[in-house]
C-alpha cells in the first residue's frame, strides 16, 4: 500500500519555493511586522504567568488557589487540578465542580468536566492538539462560584494583507473523497522474449553476406543474409521471420556456420514487458489484467498504462518476493529496454470522510499538520493521516468535514512560523 511519501522535487519548482519564501519574507519585513516577519503568537503572554508547587498555572481567590496543570505523561494529555487553602495548604476535592471550556480557532469549543482521583481533580477529557486556546475555568462550592480566564497560544500566525494577497495561499473546506490506494514498486522494462527470435540458417554452409546492422529495423520476410550451402553447393536467402530492430549480429562474411549458429537476433519492441517485485502479503491484490500506471525513473520521464500480464505463484528464494510481468505498448519508442520505472498498481479503493491534497499536509517534527484558516490568521492543527493515492491523502483525526484549511502553499507558513516558533511546551 501506499502511503504518503515526498518525491523530489523538480530543479524549477524547488526554486519557485525558494523565490515565493523569500518574496513573502520581504513583503513581511516591509510590513513592519518586526524581525520575527508576522504576528506569530506562541506561548508567551503579555501577563506573567503565575506557577504553582506542581508547575502548573496557578489562581487565587479570597481563602483558595487553584493549580491547573496540563499533564502530559498519560496516554493522552488531560488537565489535572489541584486545590490548595489560604495558607498554600493542599485540600481534598470531597465538594465542589470543576469545569474548563476552551475556547479554540475558528470558533470551536472543547467542555472538559472533572471528576476527584485522590487529592486532585482529573479531567474526564483528553486535551487535543494543539494547546492553544482561551481557557475558561469555573469552580463551584456551593453557592461559592470562582471563575478565572486565561489565553495560550502557539502554531499560530497572522500575515499582513498585502503578503497574503501575494503569496499564493489558497483555502478551501475539508471535505470527503474517493481515493485510490496504490502500491508502488521499482521495476524494468525488458524484451519480451515472446517477441525476441534468433535468426538461423537452415543448412550449414559459409556466410556471403549479412544484409543488416546492429540497430537496423527489419521487416518479415526482409533478406537478412546470404549462405552459401554445404550441401547443394548453391546460395540461399535467409530472411526475417517477424519485423523488429535488430539487436545482436552474430555472424560475418566468409564465417561457417552450422543450423545451430544464430546470424542475428530480431526483437519487437512496439511492446515490452515490465517486471517488479510484488511482497506476499499483496499478491491476491494484483491480478492479470489489472491496470498498472508506469512511470520513467526520472523526473519529467514518460508515463503510461500497462496491463499486468503474469504474477508469479512462487516467491524468489533469495528476496522472498515474487514477480509481476506488465505488457507495455512501445509503437513510439519511449520505453528502451534496461529503463528503470516504477509501477503503481491501485490495491484498493476508499470513501474518506476527509481528505485533503497533499499539498496541504506539512511535516514536522511531531508529525503530519495543517493550517486551519480564519481571515489573515493561521494556526497549525496536528493530523493523523490514513491512505493515500499520492495526491490526495484521508485524514482520520484532527479535522472534520468542513474546516476551512490552505490548501497551496502551506509551506510558506511553516517556514514564516519556524522563525519565531519557541519550542512547544506547557
């Protein structure tokens, strides 16, 4: 199966990446958004953030503090809340409700209610990526109501006007799609040897002459050669038996040569084959007669569609693999024996509740994301990515159906905010 992987590059679009970061860059600077080149919002507030004994946010109230801490050592990070009395004493969580409401990009909000574990509260809800939010917090005791509010931000970005205009960023809706999942292998094109003849004479005697060169194309029934016969004493024509191009000569003038001798070796190559290994656990996916989508190994190299024409029962001693066998047409020539390809065979084909172009799935160092869209303002959303058909990918966790995402160019926004992204932390 395929899964999303990067190919390089063309010299042309690597450049145009390089000249669209750096036209961006100047139209950020010339914005006056300061050295870091746009409003990037991480982690730090303009308030001094208040730590308490566990290193979590702290907040107070006439006769109680409460420590919010984002912990981060589970399965899932979840908020755990400890509270403490006037004299920075811990108290039990026997009375009382906790509740915290993120308030998130684009309008969404997550409602975490808290249940007592021992001496603190725990959050029934894991705390999704990314951690940035405006967090409401409200602590009931009664008729005692203690509420408290803070922002923290981090992956998000907000281009000037005239530097979004230009930088070619285009946002579109997340939304469902049928996607083709493939297996990709390396292959090569050779002769068929269904179509690859040995040219021999029919009765010893000595070569007069050979009527062809390495490379010539023939013919059927085109004279190839000349043999003087043992036998009769008499010349004979030997002629080709397909049309193809020749590719090995084997015999000269004057050299004697018996029926078992091959003067020439004719090979139709208006269609080759294409081989390339298959792994076990795909073999009853690929079947004679299927589709394969054949690529030259190069960049800008041909493409077309082949069919398979064979897969091997048995696995290679060696590899543990098996063949597959394409016929490829070749009426043009664009396919030469000895080329290196890769085959893409579709395997499987699915319905995605989300899925979005490749293009609009940026790697870092935690994993595939996106950037969510709302107006000039960005912000980075980690993703869990299913199957892929190279150009579309299913994205199975941190998006719905709707979401307003960039779809083009979301890698200038990762360069923009790595400048001024501090590490994430909490």
């Amino acid at each position: 199966m395929r899964t999303p992987q990067t190919e390089a590059l063309p010299r042309r679009a690597r450049l145009r990446r390089a000249w669209l970061a750096l036209a961006l860059a100047a139209l950020l600077a010339a914005g006056g958004c300061g050295a870091r080149g746009a409003a990037v919002q991480a982690e730090h507030h303009r308030e001094e953030i208040v730590r308490g004994p566990r290193g979590g946010r702290l907040f107070h109230a006439p006769g109680l503090s409460l420590e919010l801490v984002l912990a981060e050592d589970g399965a899932a990070p979840e908020f755990r809340a400890y509270l403490y009395d006037g004299a920075r004493r811990p108290v039990d969580p026997v009375r009382g409700t906790l509740e915290v409401v993120l308030e998130r990009f684009g309008g969404r909000e997550d409602r975490i209610v808290f249940a007592a574990a021992g001496d603190f509260f725990r959050g029934l809800r894991a705390v999704a990526e990314p951690h940035s939010f405006t967090a409401r917090v409200a602590y009931v005791d009664g008729a005692k109501r203690l509420e408290w509010t803070f922002e923290q931000l981090e992956g998000r970005i907000t281009l000037p006007a005239q530097a979004l205009a230009t930088s070619g960023i285009e946002v579109a809706a997340a939304g469902p799609r049928d996607i083709e999942v493939t297996f990709q292998s390396p292959g090569e094109v050779r002769v068929s040897p269904e179509r690859l003849v040995q040219v021999r004479p029919r009765f010893a005697g000595v070569v007069r002459t050979v009527d062809v060169r390495l490379g010539d194309g023939v013919t059927a029934g085109q004279r190839v050669a000349v043999i003087h016969s043992n036998e009769s004493l008499a010349e004979y024509e030997v002629v080709a038996p397909i049309g193809g191009t020749i590719v090995a000569r084997d015999a000269v003038p004057g050299q004697a040569v018996t029926p078992d001798h091959p003067l020439c070796t004719i090979a139709d190559l208006t269609q080759v084959w294409v081989d390339f290994p298959l792994a076990p656990a795909l073999s009853g996916r690929v079947r004679p007669g299927q589709a394969v989508r054949i690529r030259g190994g190069t960049a800008g190299g041909p493409e077309a569609q082949a069919r398979v024409h064979y897969v091997g029962p048995l696995l290679e001693q060696d590899s543990r693999v098996s063949r597959v066998r394409a016929a490829l047409s070749n009426a043009d020539g664009r396919w030469p024996p000895g080329l290196f390809v890769t085959a893409s065979v579709v395997v499987d084909r699915v319905r995605a509740a989300v899925a979005l172009p490749e293009e609009a799935i940026v790697r870092t160092a935690r994993g595939p994301a996106v950037f969510r869209a709302m107006g000039r303002t960005f912000e980075l959303q980690p993703v869990t990515t299913g199957r892929s058909d190279g150009l579309w990918t299913e994205v199975v966790e941190g998006l719905a159906a709707g979401d307003s995402i960039v779809v083009r160019q979301a890698f200038l926004l990762k360069a923009e905010l790595g400048k001024s992204e501090a590490a994430h932390g909490h």
